[in-house]
C-alpha cells in the first residue's frame, strides 16, 4: 500500500500552473528522491501533501486520508520543510516542547530527539543563534519527534557541510531501512543518484520520471568512454572509421572529478561514445597507440535529467534554460 | 560553539509506542502556553503594562493631589470630581493598552515572520481549533493580569487620591468599573489579536490597531456635522469599550457602560471570526 498518493493533484497561483495533473505514489522501505528543476514544483507539491496549501485540483492522501484528517499527525507524518519554521527568540528545546504537547507526547521525548540529532547541549539557547546546520538538526528533530512512519523531506542538504550532508544521507538511508516511507526532494541530480533508490522526476509541475534511480539513470544518454593518449589524431581517426565519435574532452566535464591533463602535458583528453572501452584499447593496440588512461562514463542522474526534460521540451511543456537546473 | 554532531542516527523507534492520547484542545492549549510563555516579548511587554498603568496611574494620581489648590475648580470638578473612578483608570490605561494592543498583535503575527505557523499547522492541522486554543490562551493571560492592575491602579489612585475625594469599591459602579477596566483591555488585546492575524505582519499590524485606537477618535473630531460625529463616534471600539471603566454617565452619553463594552466585543468577534475563516481558507 502506498504511503504517500498524490492523485490528479493540481495547484494554481492566479494563471500560473506550479502543479500541474500529478499523480504518484511513495512506497514504504526506500528513499524516493523527489526531483526537479528549481521552480518545478516541489515544494509546493510537498505543502499540498501536508495540507498548508490548497489544492486546486485532485488530491493528496497519507495512508489514504487527507492531512487534516490524520489525528495526531506529527506520529505519523514528520516534515522537514525548506523555509525557516522555528521563532528566533525560543529554545530549541521550547520549540519542540510546544509540537510535543499538540500530539500528546511527553517532555521526554523532546530531550530525546535533542540528544538524538545531537543538539542537546544548545537545547535551551535562542534557535536565532543557529548555524545553518544546526538549524537543520532542529528541523529533523521535529520532523522524528513523534517517530512517524512517513518522512517528507524538502532540499534537506542544502547549504549543508559535507559532514552534514552525509548526516542527512546516512540518517535517510537507515530510515528508509527501518521500513519508513521516505520522500526526499532536491534539485541536486548527483545527490539524489547516491542517496535514493526510486525517483519521481517533476518538470514544470508536470511528472517526467517514475522509476527506480538505475533506470533513470540508464535511460540517460548512451555511456562515453574519457581516452588520454599523446597520439590522439591517428586514434580519432581509427575510433571514426569504426563508426564511433571522439570529441576532446572539455575540462572538468564528467562528474566524477577526474583531473585534467596536467599543464604541459602533450596527450589529450578525448570522449568517445558509440564504442566501448574494450574495443577502443582494442584498435589502440592494434596501432601501438598509446594510451595513458581508458575510462568507461557512467551517465550521471544529471544527464539523465537533462535527457528528460528535453524530452519534455519537445512536447512544449518546458522552458529549456540549463542554468536552471544544472547542479550547484 | 556548536554541538557535536553526532555522526551516527541511532534509532528511537526501540521505543515500540511512544505514550500519547489523541489530540485535543486541551492538548493544543498547553502548547499555546508554552509558545507564549517561550517568547522574550511577552515578558517584555507585559512587564511594560503593569509598570506603565499603575505607574502613570500614581503620577497622574500623584500631580493633581499635589496641585489640588492650584488646578482651576472648574477643570478638577470636570476632571476628577465627576468621576474620580474613570479619571484613575483614564491616566494609566491610555498608555498601557498600547502595550496590551503590540502584545496581541505580536502573538499572532510572529506566527507568520518566523514561519512558525507552518509547524503550527502541520502539528494542528485543523485551523479553527489552533487559532480558537490561541484565542483562549492570550486572553486568559491577560485578562488575569490586566484584572490585577486594574484593582492596583484602583487602590494605588484612590489611596494618592483620598484627602481630596473618597472613592472605595463598595460605590455605586465602582467595582463594576474595576472589574470593567480589566475586561476592556482584555477584549481589546483580542481585537489586536484579530488585526494581528489579518495583517500577518508586525509593523502593519501595530500601525493600524494603534490607529484605531489613538487616531481614529481624533480623526472622527474632524467631522463637520455633530449628530454624524457622536453616533460614529461613540461606536468605535476604543470609545466604546472604555465607557465601563468611568462610573460617571453623561447625558450625551449614547450608549451604557455594558452597552459600549457591547460594542467592543462585537468589533473583537468580527474581526476574530473573519481571521478564522481567512485563515481556514488562505495557505498558510
């Protein structure tokens, strides 16, 4: 049974569609990356699912019932939301106090979340005071304080530190493990191709993508082979009579940071795709080209996104301006 | 200093059924408590309150005893011998709402500056309850304290007062008018509190119950003909509403002192109920 159902679920903001007929559905047990551009809808499609905004249209359920239905909602649903909700003069400790009692839940509890997200030591210092992670720690804290079996996450690493980030990953990951139902949004591509299992890719409010993270992945662009050879005209040449394409490769391209040519170096960097990296050492080998490095290009969730709203593009649903949704 | 991150989650679902009722509204009463009671402005401003009533209460007390002979017979007759009652609540009061009036005003507009209403509403998702819970918390908290410096301001004026005019609780209309002064503040902070979770924001909101309250009467005085002036006059909610702290009736008088009370809880309840159904209605 789904956790999370979004039907026909459509909002309006005067004549501009933010949500636009999505239906989906989050399952339990896996961390369901919720994925789009900036201003492609997210987070109010996550307001529509907690029941702070009105949908225009269709509607959203947890556990088949609205949000406002559900009776103590904070034990069965915890949402970390992407704007500040916490007053800058009260306590941390104060802060969750206050949700505590609405559900019913002892103090205890609230000292429990603190120690839990480790801020039990600044637990009765103004919140205002908070770092930025900090701020995020209280705002998991909330969202577990009633130990809920459904998460909702909006853009939980952003402005995070490294350590940080991989707090949040880990913490995901083990409650998505514990059996809970996740949903994570970003709109960063390579966080969500290590941290979720399933993604729900969104557009312009309109659903793009639903399926498992590999297969969104794989339905990206063919795989490119990076090729560093000081030889690299006598190879293009071999690599194009074999019916693939070498293009040199531009700096920094790939997202798994592989450094450039050092300086002075006379071999060039090269991506081949249309051949795999086998057969490219093959014919390399067969000429006594040399080779310095022989890399097979996954795609990343990046291109694949890429890949999907130009999909999108073609059908006039989307606005294609990169600068929008290229990673941060 | 930050805390030290915890690198680890650790999971607290070991604790099989975390000990909880349904929710309530006793439930979401308490957590209005805690939320007023965790804010430095509350303090703040109603420390403000009790210092600035009983204090101009004593000052203003304080001055015309000192000055009795001096003051003009006509001006101290019309002053303070009609009615000794309302001019000792009249001195202490016409500042001290305001303090009342921001605090209101505050407890629902911070909700929105800070986005706390967010978490509010994901806690409490029925909205009607939340704001009623809020209602009835703001308004016992300061009906409790503005009752005790309303009989303060009464003992401390009469007191300064008595060589020269005998007031005591047992007068006709004199408990009334106490026990009066504490209410009219109390149903005023609520229409604060109502202008307050119209507006959603501070300075606006402030801005305009202090316009209400300060300017409106003066800018009513700029009206050319009489009979328009008294009637609308007499049923704007400050003016209105501050007929049951005076025990003196003059013969223009619209209105009674519980009529004019009336008339206040009106304003409050309107402006309370629209801020209900709007926040019922808008997204928050």
């Amino acid at each position: 049974m789904p956790m999370i159902e979004a039907s026909d679920l459509t909002k309006r903001f005067g004549d501009k569609v933010a949500v636009d007929h999505l239906s989906f559905a989050v399952q339990p047990g896996r961390v369901t990356g919720f994925l789009g551009p900036n201003g492609a809808g997210k987070s109010t499609t996550m307001r529509l699912i907690l029941g702070l905004d009105r949908p225009t249209g269709g509607q959203a359920t947890i556990f088949g019932k609205p949000y406002a239905q559900l009776s103590n909602p904070l034990l069965t649903v915890g949402a970390l939301l992407e704007a500040k909700s916490v007053h800058p003069g009260r306590s941390a400790r104060n802060h969750l106090l206050f949700l505590a009692q609405t559900q019913g839940l002892p103090a205890s509890r609230v000292d429990a979340v603190l120690e839990l997200v480790g801020l039990g030591p600044v637990s009765r210092k103004r919140s205002g005071a908070f770092s930025l992670g900090m701020s995020q720690r209280l705002g998991v804290a909330a969202a577990m304080l009633g130990d809920p079996q459904v998460l909702l996450l909006d853009e939980p690493v952003n402005g995070l530190d490294p350590e940080g980030v991989l707090w949040i990953r880990n913490l995901m990951k083990q409650l998505a493990a514990e059996g809970r139902t996740i949903l994570v949004s970003s709109h960063l591509m390579n966080e969500m191709a290590v941290t979720a299992d399933h993604l729900i890719v969104i557009g312009r409010g309109k659903l793009l993508a639903d399926a498992p993270t590999e297969e969104v992945i794989a339905r990206g662009s063919g795989q490119s082979v990076r090729v560093r050879t000081p030889d690299a005209d006598r190879l293009i040449a071999l690599i194009r009579a074999e019916g693939g394409t070498a293009v040199p490769a531009t700096n920094g391209n790939g997202s798994n940071g592989t450094a450039a040519a050092p300086a002075g170096s006379q071999a060039a960097v090269l991506t081949v795709t249309g051949i795999p990296a086998a057969r490219i050492g093959e014919l390399a080998a067969s000429s006594s080209i040399v080779l310095h490095e022989l890399t097979p290009q996954l795609a990343s969730l990046e291109d694949a996104f890429l890949e999907l709203t130009a999909g999108s593009l073609e059908y006039g649903h989307l606005d294609a301006n990169p600068a929008d949704w290229s990673s941060q | 200093m930050s805390a030290a991150p915890t690198a680890e989650y650790s999971p607290v679902s070991s604790q099989p059924n975390l000990p909880t009722r349904r929710q309530g509204f006793g439930h979401v009463m308490l957590a209005e408590w805690t939320k007023i009671r965790s804010v430095r402005s509350t303090a703040w401003t109603l420390f403000l309150f009790v210092v600035i009533t009983i204090g101009l209460t004593a000052l203003f007390s304080w001055v015309s005893a000192a000055n009795w002979n001096g003051l003009h017979a006509a001006s101290r007759d019309a002053r303070i011998l009609t009615d000794p009652v309302g001019f000792i609540f009249g001195a202490g009061i016409g500042l001290g709402q305001l303090t009342i009036c921001v605090l209101g005003v505050l407890v629902a507009t911070t909700e929105y500056s800070s986005g706390v209403i967010r978490a509010s509403l994901l806690a409490v998702p029925k909205r009607y309850p939340m704001l009623a819970a809020k209602v009835a918390v703001f308004g016992l908290l300061v009906l409790v304290l503005a009752e005790i410096v309303a009989f303060g301001s009464f003992f401390v004026g009469s007191a300064i007062l008595h060589q020269h005019v005998v007031v005591t609780l047992s007068g006709p209309g004199v408990l009334r008018a106490t026990l009066g002064a504490g209410l009219y503040l109390t149903v005023l902070g609520l229409l604060a509190m109502g202008v307050g979770a119209l507006i959603r924001h501070t300075a606006g909101g402030i801005s305009i119950i202090i316009g209400v309250v300060l300017i409106l009467p003066i800018l009513t005085g700029l009206l050319p003909d009489q009979w328009f002036y008294n009637h609308l006059n007499a049923y704007l909610p400050q003016q209105a509403g501050s007929l049951i702290y005076a025990v003196h009736q003059s013969n223009t008088q619209l209105l009674s002192a519980w009529e004019g009370f009336g008339v206040l809880c009106i304003w409050a309840a309107l402006l309370l109920g629209v801020a209900a159904y709007l926040l019922d209605r808008r997204d928050a």
